[in-house]
C-alpha cells in the first residue's frame, strides 16, 4: 500500500530531510518524490509504501501534521485508495 504526502511552504534548508527522516522512523519507504521551489516557495510531493509502518498510518497522518505546524509548513498524507477516488473519472 501506498500513501501520498504533500508538502507546501516558505523554502527553508532542511525541508525533505525532516519530512523523510519521520517517514522513515515510522517505517515509510519513499518510492517518488518531485519537489519544487518557485521563489520562496516550496512544493514536495512524496509517495511512500506504508505497507511496514511501526505505527497507525492515521498517527503517521497526525505526526506529520504536526511536523508541518512545527516549522510552519502543510503537510498532508492521503491513503492511495482516497486519493484515486477523489481523482477517478
């Protein structure tokens, strides 16, 4: 299985290795990643396996919100099954 992780703020160093450093403690591996700048802003979009989390992918959800908070970022992790169904024809 397999989630989607966006991510969008001010462009700031450290940025990718904070998000993926939390994906891997929780033991989400990235499979893609496509990140932006456009001027002072920052753009990721990630998917991750979640099929060997430590932890409920809803915690996950909920740490990276939290993460996003912390450093002034939004930061949202969709289930792939949501995310092909709000985006299915």
């Amino acid at each position: 299985m397999k989630a989607v992780v966006t991510v969008v703020g001010h462009d700031a160093k450290g940025i990718i290795a904070k998000v993926s450093a939390k994906c891997a403690e929780r033991g989400g591996n990235i499979v893609e990643i496509s990140q932006s700048v456009l001027k002072e802003y920052f753009a990721m979009i990630m998917v991750i396996e979640i099929n060997d989390l430590n932890i409920p992918f809803s915690s996950l959800v909920e740490e990276l919100d939290a993460l996003g908070k912390d450093n002034g970022l939004d930061i949202r992790a969709m289930h792939e099954d949501i995310f092909n169904s709000m985006h299915r024809i």
